[in-house]
C-alpha cells in the first residue's frame, strides 16, 4: 500500500506551476525533488503563495477541479482604495463574454492584517502608483451560465 503524501510550498514569485524546465522561468522541480507529485491547482508565474503538491491523483483531482467548487481564498494588492461599486461587481460575477465568473465573496483587508505576510522578493517593482490596499477574495472555480444557473 502506499503512502499518500501531501507538501505546502511557498511558490515564490517568477516560478511557473509545472515540474518540467522551462527556458525562461525556474519550475517546480527546483523546490521539489520529490517523484510522482503534482500540483493541485495552480497559481501564476507572477504570483506567489502557498501551493499544495501530491502524490494522491484523486486528492489532487478534488482540489483542483472546478465541478468540485472548493473555495479558494486570495489575497492581491491593488492600486488605491478599492470602491465598493468595483468590489460589488466582483461580489455580483464578472461578465467575460462567454461566461459570468461565480460570485466571489470580497473584502478589504484591515489595516495591519497582511503583515503577516513574508517579505516580498522581488518588491514590489517601482511604479508611479504603488499597490497599497490588500483585498480578499474567495471564489470557488466555474461560472453560471447566462440565465444565472
């Protein structure tokens, strides 16, 4: 019988979601040097936070696939004080054309809550508006259809 494993890793910034090399970016496998893991779900190569890596297919499959609607937390800081009018079209779903997004559950962080958070690496690049607000954001994966079903 074996053993079902599941690892946390802090996905650093510039590190894309895969185990195999890729020319321009660093991978998994420069973390992991485990066999037979694989991601469950995924973040963004400009991204970072925690990701979790199994070797349990239907573990992964549970977390990563979208019919199974598990919530997913975020947090992404953004550019001045978000208005409610643009967090309630969050809260609403957003219109992508084919598809409205499932309604996300959003707030403003509190002052102070995201200092939990480790240093960023790299900082935040240099901008004429730097992101100063943090936002939470809970969605669970899929959408609705036009009739809102």
């Amino acid at each position: 019988m074996k053993m079902n494993d599941l690892i946390v890793l802090n996905k650093p910034y510039g590190v894309i979601c895969q185990f195999s090399a890729h020319e321009k970016y660093g991978c998994l496998k420069d973390y992991v040097s485990l066999p037979d893991f694989y991601p469950a779900g995924r973040l963004d190569t400009d991204s970072e936070g925690l990701l979790l890596l199994t070797n349990d297919g239907r573990l992964q499959a549970r977390i990563a696939d979208p019919k199974f609607k598990l919530e997913k937390t975020y947090w992404a800081q953004v550019e001045g004080s978000p208005d409610e009018a643009k967090l309630d079209m969050l809260r609403r779903g957003v219109d992508l054309g084919d598809f409205v997004t499932r309604p996300a559950k959003v707030r403003v962080l509190e002052a102070g809550e995201a200092d939990v958070l480790w240093p960023r690496v790299p900082p935040i690049r240099v901008r004429k508006s730097v992101p100063d607000f943090w936002v939470e954001i809970r969605i669970s994966e899929g959408k609705t259809d036009r009739s809102g079903g």
